[in-house]
C-alpha cells in the first residue's frame, strides 16, 4: 500500500518543525520503476537490492548539499531497509521506526509451509505468483475502514481511498512468493545480529497485525540506545493513524532528534 504521496501529513510536520525532508518509492512502488509484466506485484529479486535505492537518494545531488545532521523516519517495510542500512554504517545521528517490519506476522503453524512452498515455487519458476490471499489489487481499495489492519482515523483511510481511485498509477497489490521468501530470511538475517548504536525511538500499534510484535520487542530490547513506545489502540501504521498519536510519534520523534544533532 505504499506510496510517497500519502505521507504528505508526515512530510509536513517535519518540515514544520524546522526539517528538511527526502524521501522515496522504493522499486516496485510507487512512481518508482515497475515489473513490465506484473505492475502491481510486489516484487525485489533480492532485498539487498533496497539498499541500492538507499544509496541513490542519499547521491542525489540536492539531499547530497544539505549540510546536516541527518536523521532517519521509517516504517514497515523502510524500517527493514533502514536497520539494514544502519548496520551497514549509514551516517544518521538517531531514527524513528514506527511499525517496523523486522518480522513478518504469520500464523506459527503456517510459517514453516510458507517458507517450504516459497522455495519450491523458485525452484519450479513459479516465484513470480502472488502470495497466498493476495493478488494485483491494493488492500485499500478493497478494504473497509471497520475492521482494517492499517489506521484507526477514518480520514485517513478515505483520504488513501480518494488517491488511489484519483491516481491508480500509485496502487500496488500483494506480494510475490519470492518477496516474502526474501523478506523472512532478510528478517531472520538481522534478527540474530547486534543493534547499531544509533539512538532510536519505536512506535508499535498495541493493535498491530502486520508484522511480528515479538521481533520488534526483541529487538528493542537489545538496543541499548533504543526505546520502545506502545500506542494503545493503535494499529499498524502510526504515522498515519488519529491525530493524537501522529502527535506523540512526531513530538517523541523531533525530541530524540533534537537531543543527538551534535552527537560526534
């Protein structure tokens, strides 16, 4: 469901608070360049390969001339990416997760037939197929506001309703096989490593039920500079839920920011 354009509130409150702000579709969404044959498939050959989307914004050349410090928002699926890129040493003086996906919520039984059929699919050349209960329409567009895994504000979830029907070019459907066999071993891969030692605050829906609550209380409580807030009520996409959590998320955000902007 991720495009940059329904995080124009985001974007705002930053930019209101004195910040510059960069952000990107990541491969295979969005604006982005997309797969010829399956549009709206979400599809990467190998989850490394985000990385190479971090690397080309931070050389565009109007980000590359601001003089800093830099800081790092992400969510979902960009909290995955950005933990990757954080071990990877990326410059960042702190960073704000919200609903990071550094687990995959599945059913426990389910989760070792989905990884079996994953590899099988790749191995009979069928890893190009949607996920299961997936396919080429968005959730949103199909989705009712009672009942959906994403947002707790009504405005919100019609405002997204508003920008897909407007610009279907911004709609992405389910996931490939190869994509969340891809995301559990890149999920798996970090779990078992150390957390970086940049400062971070985590904001976690109480309410969650996309990715993995237990990998994200693992993980923060194994990082020392790290700090794990929970919102009562709230489902998996913080930044974009009711107005009085996007203000705790933002003021606990700018205040972690404003405290570590010197950090050598």
């Amino acid at each position: 469901t991720e495009y940059i354009e329904k995080y124009g509130r985001v974007v705002r409150r930053l930019t209101e608070r004195g910040l510059s702000v960069a952000v990107l579709d990541w491969r295979g969404q969005g604006l982005s360049t997309r797969n010829a044959v399956a549009p709206h498939l979400g599809h990467v050959e190998d989850f490394r390969h985000y990385q190479h989307d971090v690397t080309a914004l931070l050389a565009h050349p109007e980000l590359a001339a601001l003089p800093g410090p830099r800081h790092m928002v992400a969510h979902s699926m960009g909290a995955c990416i950005g933990l990757r890129s954080l071990m990877r040493g990326l410059q960042v003086k702190a960073a704000a997760f919200s609903g990071p996906m550094w687990g995959i919520r599945l059913n426990p039984v389910a989760r070792p037939s989905a990884i079996v059929i994953g590899r099988l699919a790749r191995a009979a050349g069928q890893a190009h197929r949607y996920a299961p209960t997936t396919g080429p329409t968005s959730y949103v567009t199909v989705a009712s506001f009672e009942g959906n895994m994403l947002t707790t504000d009504r405005e919100m979830f019609e405002m997204m309703k508003r920008q897909l029907a407007a610009h279907p070019d911004l709609a992405l459907g389910g996931p490939s096989l190869h994509w969340l066999t891809e995301a559990m071993a890149e999920t798996r891969v970090l779990r078992a490593l150390p957390s970086p030692k940049v400062p971070c605050v985590t904001a976690l829906g109480a309410a969650e039920r996309v990715v993995n609550m237990d990998a994200v209380r693992d993980r923060m409580a194994r990082w020392p500079n790290g700090r794990l807030d929970l919102y009562e009520g709230a489902e998996h996409e913080i930044i974009v839920e009711r107005p009085e959590h996007l203000n705790r998320f933002f003021a606990g955000a700018v205040e972690l920011f404003e405290a570590h902007r010197n950090d050598r």
